[in-house]
C-alpha cells in the first residue's frame, strides 16, 4: 500500500497518485505482467519493486548524461516520485536487432542486427492495439510539427546510446526497446512512463538468452529470476 490514496489512473503495469505537490506524481509499480494488449495477464511476487529498482538506477544513470526525465526519487517500496507531464501519445521503439512482432511482419528471421539503430511510432491507443504510424502520418493527421519529431527522434537515439552501453557494461545486448516522452507545464519534453524489462529485449551476450517481457509472452520460464538477474547486474554498475 502506498502513503497515497488520491488514486488518478491505473494501467496495466503502473498506478498514478496526486501527491501534495501540484506539479508530481506517484507511481507505484504493480507486480502484475501483460502482453499481447493485455490478452495474457500475469504476476509475480515483488515485479514492481523489481522494476521499480531498475527504472529508478536507469532514471538516475541517464539524467547523470544530461538525459532530462520525469524521475524525481524512488520513494516507499515499490514507488516513484515524478514530474507531472502530459504523455506525448505515441510511443517510440528503438531498434538495434530485429525481433518481436516486426521481425515476424517482415519475415524476417528475429536477431538479424540492423546496419543503423531505427526508430518507430506506434499511436498509444490500447484500443486500437497501439498501431504503428509513420512520420508522415504523425505530421499531416496528428499536425505535429517536423522539428518536433526530430527533437524525440533523437533524443531516442541518444537514448539508445547510452543503454546499449549501459547494458554492454554488464554483458547484455539491447535488442529494442520502447520509450514515451512527456511534455511538463513549461513545454519541456521530457522521457517518462519507464525504462525496465517489460518494454525492452535484453539478451545476455554470451548466451544469446532472453531476460526480458518474452520470456512471459513466450512461456520461457524464469520470469521472475530473468529480472532479478537485470537488476543485480545494474546494481554491480550503478549504486
Ligand atoms: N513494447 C512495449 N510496449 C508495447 C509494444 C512494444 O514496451 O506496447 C516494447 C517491446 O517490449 C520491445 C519493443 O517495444 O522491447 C519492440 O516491440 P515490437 O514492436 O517488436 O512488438 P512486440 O513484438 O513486443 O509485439
């Protein structure tokens, strides 16, 4: 349970609180898993403080590189202080390998590296199934200006970046991964939402084997240890 009981939203993953303060948030990470737009639902015992650890270590790794996010402090067991934002509705996946659902679409054996990282949007809309759009489409239907998307564009590259390094550092290979970015009351973009293994594919570099959500989309086994693993790992580099 949390300190706070002014419950504003909750997801599939995350609850959002008011906090005293006007311009944060709460987030409590929730032990439950899902995939496949919630079709498969699951749990295990201490995920959201799991993933609440590694968010937090990953937060604070990527502010220390000048990486602006809505992460004030880890706060209570399995919760995190935040800056309000409005959630900019499409969420950003950045590519190093292919795999998932886009390497199946493409016919594509999963694990081909690509020759350049590669960005992509998907309209948050759960409704919809999070349906992929192109630049185009973001511009001309959702009028989002140029500029603006090639300021997300890049700030995910750089994103990419220092993770893959992050990762490399404790002998795992950033597969993809996906991000959302906020705007807070003054216009600044800002990265939100999370960065854990529920929305990136990270393979041990040795062993090729997946420590990520698919061992849940995939019935692999060793959910709960796979994560474990990640944030032992993280907590050798980052205190
Ligand atoms: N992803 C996510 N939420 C989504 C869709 C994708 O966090 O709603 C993550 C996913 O875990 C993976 C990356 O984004 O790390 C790319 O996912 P992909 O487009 O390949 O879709 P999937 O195979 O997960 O359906």
């Amino acid at each position: 349970m949390s300190q706070y009981s002014d419950l504003l939203y909750e997801g599939k993953a995350k609850k959002v609180f008011k906090t005293p303060a006007p311009d944060q948030y709460y987030l409590e990470f929730k032990d439950s898993l899902t995939a496949f737009n919630a079709l498969k639902k699951g749990t295990f015992e201490n995920k959201g403080q799991v993933n609440r650890d590694i968010a937090a270590r990953v937060f604070e790794y990527l502010g220390g590189r000048g990486i602006a996010s809505h992460y004030v402090r880890a706060e209570g067991r399995n919760g995190m202080v935040v800056k309000k934002v409005e959630i900019i509705p499409f969420e950003v996946v950045v590519r190093n390998v292919l795999a998932g659902s886009t390497a199946k679409k493409l016919g594509i054996e999963e694990g081909v590296a690509l020759s350049e990282p590669l960005v992509e949007f998907y309209l948050k809309n759960d409704e919809l199934a999070d349906p992929f759009v192109s630049e185009e489409q973001i511009r001309i239907i959702y009028k989002i200006a140029n500029a603006q998307m090639l300021e997300i564009k890049n700030y995910a590259l750089k994103i990419n970046e220092y993770l893959k390094e992050l990762f490399l550092g404790i002998g795992i290979r950033l597969i993809d991964f996906k991000v959302e970015f906020g705007k807070d009351g003054q216009g600044n973009v800002l990265l939100a939402d999370e960065i854990t293994p529920d929305c990136c594919r990270l393979w041990d570099i040795k062993t090729n084997e997946k420590l990520d959500k698919d061992r849940f989309r995939r019935d692999l086994g060793s959910v709960k240890e796979s994560y474990e693993d990640v944030k032992q790992r993280l907590m050798q580099v980052l205190k």
